[in-house]
C-alpha cells in the first residue's frame, strides 16, 4: 500500500489513499465502481475546543497539495462568521496566490501524471505513440525538464507575496499580514513573464497566449491546430492530437451535474452583505440550466453525509472542467468569462480528454488574470482592515486547483464547536452515494473497457484526470457478484 501521508484512522486505514472497486462483466467492461476515502473532512474534533484562527494553519499543513486554498477558505468561514470586508488590494494577492497555487499544480500534474500516461506502452500501436513517448514520457521525454522548470516559476511567485508554499500564513481574516512594495511588484512581473517566454508560448502554446485566449469555439480550437505547425507540434497542439488519435475524447464522461464556487471573488462593490452575490461565476449547471449558489443550499450541501455528499440530491463534478463550464454559462452574453471549454462541453460532452484539456487552458487563462491582478495593485493602499471577533457560523468557499472547496465553522466562547470540510476530490469520488446516485468518477468508468483485468490501466487514466490527490488501489472483480480477479496500484 502506498501512503501519501503519515494520518491513519483507528482501523488503520491510511488517510490520503484511494480504495477502487471495479466490477466487470463477462466481456471486461466495467458495470459498476464504489470509490471509498478516508480523506480528513473535518469530522475528527482536531480543532474543537481551539482557538478560532487555528484552522489559518492547521489546514494548510494536513492538505499540504492544495494548502493555500484550504487557507483561504479558513479565512473565509472566518470573515463570514465575523461579517468581514477585506479591502481590495488583499482581494488582489490572494487571488494571484490562488492562481499561482493552480499554475503550478497544471504543469506538475501534466508532466508527472497524465502526460506520461499518454506515453505509456499501452497506446503503442497507434499513430501518435512514438511521437507522445519521445515528448511526454516521465523524467527522459523532450518536454518534461522545460515543463517541471515552468511550474516552479508559479510557486516562486507565491512565496513572494505568501512565504512559502504551500504552508505559508499570510492569509488572515479581514486581508493578508503583507505589504507589496515596489521591487517585489517588479519582481512579481518578471517571473509571470518568464512562465510565458519560458515555457506557456514557447513550448506549451506555439503562439501568443493572445491568439490562443482568441479561440472560443471547438471549431475555433480545430482551425487553431490546422493554421500554423507551430501550433500543431506544440505540447499543447500533441496533446489534442494524441488524445483524439487514442480516442479519450470518447471515455470518461460524467453524470453533468457541475458544481463551482467561483474562481476568484469580485473585486467592486463587495462587502459583508453581497459576498455571496460578488463571488466570481459560481454556481450549479445541468446541461444548459445554470443557477446561482447562496448561503442556505451550500448549507444544506454541508450537511449532507460525509461518505456520501450531495447537492440537492445529485451527484456533482468539481474542477476545471466544472468552474469553467459554470463560468461560461453565468456570462453567456456578457461578454466575461472564457467560453472555449463551455463550447467543447456541449458539443462533445465530458470526456477523460475534455477534462484534461480544461485544467490546461487554465495555464494560458490565468496567466492573463495574474498580470492584469498585479497591475491593480495599489501600493500605497490597505491590504487589511480591523475584525472584531464574535461567536457564530461561517462558510469560506474557494476553488482549488483541483475544484470546489468548502469550510465550515461553528464558534462558541471564541473556540471552534464544530468545523467540517467538504473537499473537491470527496466531491468527485462519492458525491451522490448518500442518495443512490453514482459519484462522477465511477460514472466516467461505467461501462469503460478493461483491456487486462491485471493491469487495469484505464481505471487510472480516468482517475487521473480528476487529479484526485490520492494513491489509488484498485481490486478488479470479474462479476458484479464479486470473484476478485486482481488487486493494482494505478
């Protein structure tokens, strides 16, 4: 077994592990899949009885993939119990911290995870194999040096404003504990200009991130591919290629329930009062049915069954995929939010090739943001306001690079009663279970072909483009009636 950290439970499982079972017919396909975590949600009594603040740092170090974000939404829950404004300079960093955070994690999880999975001898046989082996194979491919380079700059632009990452505490209720001066904002631009001449235009893209933040349409997309060969023999232009060529734009689909709490927070006329409303392009989206969130059905949300959560009664996906198609749908005619990944969702559907696709656009995407972030800056302005500490209930949300992140706290005397966290891998691995409902990644395997019952290989390529934070073991069962057949790691 492998163990990503050192919590287990009473029983000994280990915390960060992903347990898979897949059931297969007669002929390999799989008929059903249970996914079970023991991922920490906050239902552990670590912090009750503690002091207020202690989830600003608590968090951060036990989810220490995605610790910035789970900081931010302490200090959010915070801010709502305590009816905090922050000012907008700390509006600023931390959403260039929250998109440095997402940067870094696209390029490490691309080069370390799903670009060697399209490199693997799995695929060998078809067109584009030699050409993915030679660029995307882990530690020796043409690509992966340039690419892991690319995803420290992110993370040094982090630990610039923060410290470092990802247990940095500069995030506190009601700003952040820093000021920026003249050299850092210099020294902010430079390394976000270095991630684009570096490595975002030159290997990633072949063009400006202009012309490619241009492309709105899956046609757009084709006709981008087909215009220059810069483009078609980027890494971005192989990937797209690769994966249409082995067909992954057919395997992995979802249940199209899509849940986000919104990227970043708004940055005009936001207060106490309208927080919820100033959340940047969140929402719940069904097809083409988009609908915004509010305080009571992420209330009713979190108190759904831990193993088992639900947003009214359906199993919802988070991430990339999910907060782009969300955006997409809250701005349709506004002209805001980029509708690239709205588009291909409709007219291709959820696929394991749509939802990587969707975690890579954000590289180019949020490249634009952080530099337009940086240049709001006002230097000589707050970045934090005076708090006055109170008893009662917050929700901090905030997207992680790997989806939507939720914080619960209940204070009472100044201590924590109670606190719960729903995570965006609980979200995309069990949501639904509660109520009968198949969660979103076993129903991208349903029905997904085991070529080997041995090395059930597919089961892991769907999983990884979720970017579930966990090891998966995997037990393969021949019949829904349970004749284990084979026990793997993916």
């Amino acid at each position: 077994m492998i163990a990503l950290g050192p919590n287990r439970t009473a029983n000994g499982k280990i915390e960060k592990e992903l347990g898979a079972d897949i059931y297969t017919g007669r002929n390999g396909h799989i008929g059903r899949a249970v996914f079970h975590s023991y991922l920490h949600q906050g239902d552990k009594g670590i912090l009750d009885g503690q002091p207020a603040r202690a989830g600003l740092t608590a968090w951060p170090h036990i989810f220490s993939f995605c610790g910035g974000s789970h900081q931010l939404a302490a200090a959010r829950a915070l801010e709502d119990a305590w009816r905090v404004s922050p000012p907008p300079n700390a509006l600023l960093l931390r959403a260039i911290a929250q998109a440095a955070e997402a940067l870094q994690n696209a390029t490490r999880w691309f080069y370390t995870a799903f670009g060697p999975s399209l490199a693997n001898d799995f695929f060998a046989g078809h067109s584009l194999y030699n050409q993915a082996r030679e660029r995307f194979t882990a530690f020796k491919g043409s690509a992966f040096r340039q690419g892991m380079m690319a995803g420290a700059l992110p993370t040094a632009l982090y630990a610039l404003f923060a410290g470092q990452w990802p247990y940095a505490d500069f995030i506190i209720p009601g700003g952040v504990n820093t000021r920026v001066q003249a050299g850092e904002l210099a020294r902010a631009f430079a390394l976000i200009d270095r991630y684009r001449s570096e490595w975002l235009e030159t290997a990633w893209l072949g063009c400006p991130v202009e012309r490619y933040l241009d492309i709105h349409t899956w046609e757009g997309l084709l006709g981008w591919l087909d215009e220059k060969a810069a483009h078609r023999d980027s890494s971005l232009g192989l990937f797209i290629r690769t994966a249409l060529d082995y067909g992954l734009d057919k395997t992995g689909g979802g249940p199209g329930h899509y849940l986000a709490y919104g990227a970043f927070p708004g940055l005009e006329g936001e207060n106490a009062e309208n927080l919820w409303a100033a959340q940047l392009h969140g929402g719940f989206l069904h097809g083409d049915i988009y609908r915004q969130l509010c305080r009571e059905t992420v209330l009713e949300m979190l108190d759904t069954p831990a193993d088992g959560p639900h947003f009214q009664g359906e199993a919802v996906e988070a991430g990339p995929l999910a907060r782009l198609a969300v955006a997409a749908a809250a701005t349709a005619g506004e002209g805001a939010g980029h509708p690239l990944l709205g588009d291909i969702l409709r007219k291709k559907g959820a696929s394991t090739f749509t939802r990587a696709l969707a975690r890579m656009h954000e590289a180019a995407l949020y490249f634009y943001y952080i530099r337009h972030w940086l240049s709001e800056l006002v230097l000589k302005g707050p970045f934090t306001v005076p708090v006055e500490a109170c008893d009662g209930i917050g929700i901090g949300l905030a997207e992680a690079p790997r989806g939507a992140l939720a914080h619960y706290v209940e204070l009472e005397g100044g201590l924590i009663k109670s606190y719960r966290i729903l995570s965006p891998t609980i979200l995309n691995i069990q949501a639904g279970n509660s109520v009968g409902k198949e969660s979103p990644l076993a129903f991208a395997l349903k029905g997904a072909a085991i070529r080997n019952l041995e090395k059930p290989f597919e089961v892991g390529l769907v999983a990884r483009s979720f970017d579930a934070c966990l090891a998966c073991n995997v037990r393969v069962f021949k019949s829904l009636k349970g004749q284990l057949v084979s026990e793997a790691q993916v």
